[in-house]
C-alpha cells in the first residue's frame, strides 16, 4: 500500500512538473485607473441567455444589503455565449440577465468558452445598472489592494484539466496551485491574485491568492452539474481584508435554468 502510493505520489509529482514546464501560456493583464471602496468578487455563475439569472439576484440583494460598492464577476458569467459580437448584441444579453437595480458591475471575459469574444472595452448603463466590461486579465483597485483579477483560462484554457490539474496538485499537499502558478509566472509580487475557472474554492493569505469557486448547478434539461457548486465569492472590505464567504443556505435556493 505504502509502494502503491509513493508510486502515484510520483506519478503525479512528474505530470504536475512536465506541466508546469511546457503548459503555461504568457498572462497579459490591461489595467484600470478606476478604484473602489470595497467589492463582491465572482465567477462562473453561467447565466442562461434570454431570462433574469437568479444566481446574479442573489449577489446584488446580497450586495445592497451589506453595503459593497461594485460587484466584479472574473469570468464565465454566460452559459452560452461563446461568439464573437457586437456592442448591440452584448448589451441587449445583458439586459435580458442582469436583475434590476442600482448597482456597479465590472466584468471580465472568459476567452476559451462560454464568453462573449470582444476585443475592446465596453461601458454601458442599463437603467441604474453601470455595467464595465473588460476583455481577459485586469488589474484594478480595491480599497488600495492591488488585484490581479482572470478567469483562469490564460493559463489553462480548458475548465476540466484545470480543476484536474489543482485536485491532482491539493492530493500533493499544494493548494491553489494554478493560482500561484500565474503569480509566479506573470511575476506578480504585490496585491492579490484572484481567478475562477476550476470551480474550487480557496483562499491563501501568506501567498496572496485566491479562487471564487463556482454556482453553476445545472447543464441542459435540469441535468445535475458533476461538479457540485460553491456558493462562494471573494470579498474585499473597505478596510482592505480580504476573504473567501459562503453564501448561507437561504441564499443557495437557487437555479441557473
């Protein structure tokens, strides 16, 4: 038995190095001179286009009533989006998803699935709603904190052998390795590295990274999601602490269908 699991424990050891030498790609990050008080950090929430998601209704009630300023979602907000599209069609999925209210959203895009495929910057305002939206990697400020905010698939583009790649990586006794990874590999050495993507959440205060986790529930047809959602999302609070939250029981009676 103790054979057997050196064996693996080595197997995996060279698979998690071969990877870390050949995989990654380079991580660009656009930056923003626009700062917040404090913010509600997500990511694949995986809306479905056409209706109001219900995931995003329970960020913003959560939102508005803990007094966060903008709400941020790294990645995979759409389900099936995946197109290259214009400013017209963006802000008209937009509109049929994003529940009304007053309230700041930045997103950042996806590039490999699921996402909008845009090349620019985007702003609009859909009623009280300002909406910002970035296309990749973006580096803003919260509450003087430095974030270094992607979804994950820079490095990684496919969701599954990323979530592989950091089980395969907590069995070895290293957490939140692909986010360590991109610090290491963009040579990040202030701030906080936030991303999504593998669908696991984490949070690392010596290191300085973290992962949102993830809300999808659901494929097509009410199907359960293999992978089981978090219901997590980083906060940073205006005094500049940042942690990983878990969404009470209340507020995880939902559907992204």
């Amino acid at each position: 038995m103790f054979l057997e699991t050196l064996v693996i424990s080595l197997l995996l050891s060279v698979t998690l190095a071969l990877f870390y030498i050949f995989y990654p790609r380079k991580i660009v990050f656009s930056e923003t001179n626009t700062s917040y008080r404090n913010a509600i950090i997500v990511s694949d929430i995986h809306c479905r286009r056409g209706t109001v998601c219900k995931v995003l209704e329970c960020i913003v009630d959560y939102a508005k009533k803990n007094g966060f300023e903008c709400i941020i979602v790294i990645g995979d907000l759409f389900e099936d989006f995946h197109e290259k599209v214009s400013f017209e069609s963006l802000s008209r999925e937009l509109r049929s998803i994003l529940p009304e209210d007053s309230y700041k959203l930045v997103y950042t895009t996806s590039r490999s699935s699921h996402d909008p495929l845009i090349e620019k910057k985007y702003s609009l305002n859909i009623g009280e709603i300002t909406v910002d939206i970035y296309p990749g990697p973006l580096i803003l400020k919260v509450a003087g904190i430095k974030l270094y905010l992607l979804h994950g698939d820079s490095i990684v583009p496919n969701g599954v052998v990323a979530h592989a790649v950091n089980r395969l990586a907590t069995y070895l006794g290293i957490h939140l390795f692909l986010e360590k990874l991109v610090r290491k590999k963009a040579r990040i050495r202030d701030g906080w590295v936030i991303m999504g993507h593998t669908h696991i959440p984490g949070i690392d205060y010596e290191k300085g990274v973290a992962n949102t986790g993830a809300w999808k529930n659901m494929w097509v047809a009410g199907i359960p999601y293999w992978r089981k959602p978090s219901g997590t999302m980083i906060i940073v609070n205006t005094d500049g602490n940042v942690k990983l939250v878990n969404f009470s029981k209340s507020y995880l009676n939902y559907t992204t269908q």
